[in-house]
C-alpha cells in the first residue's frame, strides 16, 4: 500500500507510523529521516538543504520533494511506502502526484488521525523532560512524576521545553490548519482520504487505524 499520513501535532503520528510500516510491511519514509539520511550522506539534495538550514531558510518544496522521489525509489519501497511529514503543503501534494503518475503509481490511502485541538494542547503542554537525560519524559497528567518537578529514573529536574509551551502549540497549529490541513480537502477530492479518531491508546488507534485501511 502506498499511504500518506496526516494529523495535527500530538496527533501520534510518528508512533502510529512506526506500527501501521511494520503491520503493513513497508518502509515509514519521514521528512525529518529523509533529511537526516541526506544531510549525513552529503548527498546534492542533502547539501542544498543544508545550505538553506544554515541560512535559518526554509528548505524549498523542490528539494524535500527530490528527497521523498528518490527514498520511494528506492527498493523496499516497489510494493508500497507511509509518508509521515509529508506532504506538507497542497503544491508538495500536487508534486507527489506527478511523481506518482510518472512512475506508474498511485496513492491507495490517505490516512488523517483527528484530534480536538484542546487534546492537543493538553498533550503537548503537559510533556516535562528531563535536565539530566532527555530521553525520560513524562507527563504532568497522563504519566506525572512520582515528585513533581522531579525525574522518577534519575532524580533531575523535569521541565518544559520552550516548543511545547502553550503558546507555541497554538502557534503550530495555526500552521497546520492554514498549510497542511488542506491537503485533506485536495486527497478528499480523489475519495482518497480515511479519517479516525487518534484518542485512546496507541494499539488501539493502530487496531482502527488497520480497520479502516483495509476497508
């Protein structure tokens, strides 16, 4: 199957992702890997993006969508491939397109994970990471610290991060529902796109998510 993935931030789309590649037998193909992959292979694509990076510039549709055209080329990609991260903007939904129909190919679905915007927020906002070691995250709600303030592994101080405050989520997602949540609108005009609710726990909205694929 070939998929495109889409949701608001804290939607869970990179864990839901990580599932739907491995339950599907195909390759998670995310913008932020395809970047990594390129930037640390020095790839043409790779330093052209990385120029623009440097310069604090967005990086032009044309290279993220070279980068996504050439990892869908790619072998473990012929029987299909998820993208996560894009398209990002209707004129990469278009491109993809052209992509596709030069190779032959199509887009089977387009999966939106919907979340209320308040779930969102409450998501985000809430995250507390650790100052010792990123990697433990916690919850003020969903998963809270045995000590407020204090990380259960190693004792350090759990804080917010300044993307995850309040503010800045809303700020995100103005422009998702101003940049990307309109290529719903475009794939829903092909009959392409399969919306569920991304609340609940996570191997229950990839069970939901497989139900309404296969359907």
């Amino acid at each position: 199957m070939r998929i495109v993935l889409v949701g608001p931030p804290g939607a869970g789309k990179g864990t839901q992702a990580a599932f739907l590649a491995k339950n599907l037998d195909i390759p998670h193909i995310s913008t932020g890997d395809l970047f990594r992959a390129n930037i640390s292979q020095g790839t043409e694509l790779g330093l052209k993006a990385k120029a623009f990076m440097d310069a604090g510039d967005l990086v032009p549709d044309e290279v993220t969508i070279g980068m996504a055209k050439d990892r869908m080329e790619q072998p473990d990609a012929v029987n299909g491939f998820l993208l996560d991260g894009f398209p990002r903007n209707v004129a990469q939904a278009e491109a993809l397109d052209a992509v596709l129909k030069a190779e032959r190919m199509e887009l089977d679905a387009v999966l939106d994970l919907e979340v209320p915007e308040d779930e969102v927020v409450k998501r985000i906002a809430g995250r507390r990471i650790c100052r010792k070691d990123s990697a433990h995250v916690f919850h003020v709600t969903y998963n809270a610290p045995k000590t407020e303030g204090v990380c259960d592994v190693c004792g350090g101080e759990l804080y917010q991060r300044d993307d995850d405050s309040e503010g800045t989520v809303r700020r995100r997602l103005e422009v998702y529902h101003t940049q990307t949540e309109p290529i719903i609108d475009y794939y829903r005009a092909q009959n392409l796109v399969v919306t569920i609710s991304a609340l609940g726990k996570v191997d229950e909205v990839t069970a939901k998510a497989m139900d309404a694929l296969k359907k």
